[in-house]
C-alpha cells in the first residue's frame, strides 16, 4: 500500500431491472434495506441533488470566503465522481462499472463528461434500480441512439456479470456499507479485463480504536447502516484479492470542513447528528478516502 498527496487542482425505462436468470435478490442489512428503500436517502435536505455522498468541495471556487449554497452542494456531490472518473487513463469508448449507483445520477454524468461506451450500473437495492431507471428514461429510450448504460440488481460481493467485461470498475461512498469487503474486491477483479482500472472513494476508520469508538459517536455505525472498516484492512484486502499498485489518498480536508460549514450555514440542518463528522475527522478517529489500483495484467 503506498500512501499518497491529496490531488489538486480538477475540471471547471421504467421497468425491471436486467440481470441474469437466477441472480438472487440481494438480502440487505436491515438498515441498510430500509435507508436506501422506504426512506429514501436521495430525498434527505442534506443530499441535494440527489447523488448521496458527502461531496469533494475543494474544487469549488473561492470556497473560504462566502456562504455555501444549494448550488455548491450539488457541485460538490458531482466534483466527487469527476475526483474518481479523473483517475482512469483514457476511458472514452470504453465499458465502465459503477457498484453501489444508487440513482444512477453519477452514472449518467460518466457518459456525459468522460464519453465511455458503455456503463452499468449495479446496486443491491431493487428501489434504487428502480429509481435510476426512472432517472434516467430518456437516456435508457431505444429510440435513443446506441444503448450506453445499463442498470443491474446485484450484490457487490456477488455482482451478476460475466467475467472480464468492464475496463474500469470504481465505487463512489458505498463500500461503508460493504459486509464483505474481500468479496467485493475479488469480484473487481474478476469482472476487470486485464490490466483494467479500479477506484473507490468513501470514508474508513483511520485507526483501530476508531472500530471501537465510532459507534458511540455516529448513529450510522451503531444501527448497522455503516461498518467501521479500518483503512489499512482494507487496502490489505484488496492487495490480497489480486489488485495491484493499491494506493490510498486521505481527502478529507476537501470534504468534512465545507460539508460540516455547508449545514451549519442551513437551519433544518444545523442541529443534526451528522455534523459529528467532522469531529470524527478531527479526532483522528475516521477520514475520506481515495483509493486506486488495477486488475492484473493477464
């Protein structure tokens, strides 16, 4: 595992879901099952916009200096993907997998920004399935043009793919969630092509007394909805699932301070739990992370 700089600078049909005969409905955490089904987490003040991830806000202009809007929020939550997106070496007409696409939002700004091929996106939440495919009609028409995009219902530790069909497979805050973190990276590894690309960013445990003391900080750990996977457990697990040049990059100076500022600036979110983010962050005990490495190359 090598430890990396944080980057600079950045870029200024309704319908079932498609998957194999014989896949199995994902059985979900409770909590898990219910955030991303009844409740709706894309509908939450604090996600505007939709993409559910708490934003990669150092690209934003002039972010020191004035009063964060609705409109930087949104930014933020698409800057995070491009953060991601940004690290695969030429992907224009190339297939892409997207694990853990919720609305299928991140999805729709890969083709648009980055011009892969093709993408799918899988997510274990037959809501959420639902809601990209709604989301994202005009794109899924037939009369559309060549069909780009495609979304799945699988598991991340048993996507419903064949092997070798995706170039870059990369992740954007979803493997918090993740119970089998080791299946998850050798499934990347399986459905990589050879020498293929993989990205994942979201938020680890930076210390082992983390696993221990976060639950009794943030709710989402004590309820089942998140796990404390500690980050250097994790890169291990990938290196020993076969990826290569594992790397992980702390982000976290360009995501809990705005994102902490961003609700403290908003009154219907100024006095919830989520803030105990950033004290978390400042405590050592949790951070943001980018992590990249690659399929092997036969």
């Amino acid at each position: 595992m090598t430890q990396q700089p944080p980057p600079a600078g950045g870029p200024d049909r309704p319908g079932h879901p498609d998957h194999p005969d014989g896949a199995a409905r994902p059985d979900l955490p409770e909590r898990v099952a219910a955030t991303y089904g009844e409740e709706d987490l894309s509908t939450v003040p604090a996600f505007a916009g939709g993409f559910i991830n708490f934003g990669y806000w150092a690209w934003l202009p002039e972010l020191a200096d004035r009063p964060l809007t609705e409109e930087d929020r949104v930014r933020s939550e698409q800057d995070l993907y491009r953060l991601v997106l940004d690290t695969f070496d030429r992907p224009r007409g190339r297939t892409a997998l997207e694990v853990g696409c919720g609305r299928g939002l991140g999805c729709a700004l890969a083709l648009r920004e980055f011009d892969f091929g093709s993408l799918i996106g899988l997510d274990a939440h037959p809501d959420q399935i639902a809601r990209a495919l709604e989301a994202n009609a005009e794109l899924l028409r037939e009369d559309a043009g060549p069909r780009r995009l495609e979304f799945v219902l699988g598991p991340a530790q048993r996507m419903p793919l064949p092997d070798a069909c995706a170039d870059f497979v990369y992740s954007v805050e979803a493997a918090q969630h993740f119970r089998d973190l080791a299946g998850f990276a050798r499934e990347a590894v399986r459905v990589l092509r050879p020498a293929g690309q993989f990205a994942l960013t979201t938020f680890f445990a930076r210390v082992p007394e983390a696993v221990r003391v976060l639950p009794e900080l943030l709710p989402p750990y004590a309820d089942g909805l998140d796990v404390p996977h500690l980050v250097d457990d994790v890169a291990a697990t990938f290196d020993a699932a076969g990826l290569r040049d594992v790397a992980v990059t702390p982000i976290g100076d360009g995501v809990w301070e705005p994102y902490d500022r961003y609700m403290e600036q908003r009154p219907e979110l100024r006095d919830k739990w989520p803030r105990q983010y950033l004290t978390a962050y400042q405590t050592g005990l949790l951070d943001y992370y980018l992590i990249t490495a690659a399929a092997p190359g036969d």
